[in-house]
C-alpha cells in the first residue's frame, strides 16, 4: 500500500473532527429535551422526571462520541510514527 493511501475514511474524520461534532449535537438535543419536559410541563405520558434522563442520555452520548474521536486520533497518529 503507497503512503497515504490507507485509511482515507478514519483520517477524513480526524480532519473534520465528525465525531466531535457529534458529540455537542446529541448534548444540545438532550439538553433541549429536558429544558421541554422540565418547564414546558410534563403529563403522565412523559413526567418531568424523564428530562433529566434525557439529559444524561445526552451527556453519555457526548462522553461516547468524544472517546471514540480522541481513539482515532490516537490510532492514526501511531500509525503516522510507526510509518517508516
């Protein structure tokens, strides 16, 4: 394989940071959704209690989207120095 040629995909997204992106938007929606069940009212559908979960959803989300962009950071700048 000639030099630069592989990976094209996992450096696309350690250059575009797609992840990490993705990370702030699933945080910003599960943010939103409990600013809507807290204050917007809850019914007995979906109580109050179910924002806060939506919250941590996102936060979890978030924790998960940035370590798997800060693994293919790693993972391709090994590679870069393995690389006679």
């Amino acid at each position: 394989m000639e030099e630069g040629e592989g990976y094209r995909f996992l450096k696309l997204t350690e250059r575009t940071r797609i992840f990490e992106i993705l990370g702030w938007i699933s945080l910003a929606v599960g943010a939103g959704a409990m600013f809507v069940l807290l204050f917007g009212g809850g019914t007995p559908e979906s109580p109050r209690l179910a924002g806060i979960f939506w919250f941590a959803l996102g936060g979890v989300y978030f924790l998960i989207f940035k370590t798997i962009g800060g693994i293919i950071q790693l993972l391709l700048e090994i590679e870069s120095r393995l690389r006679p």
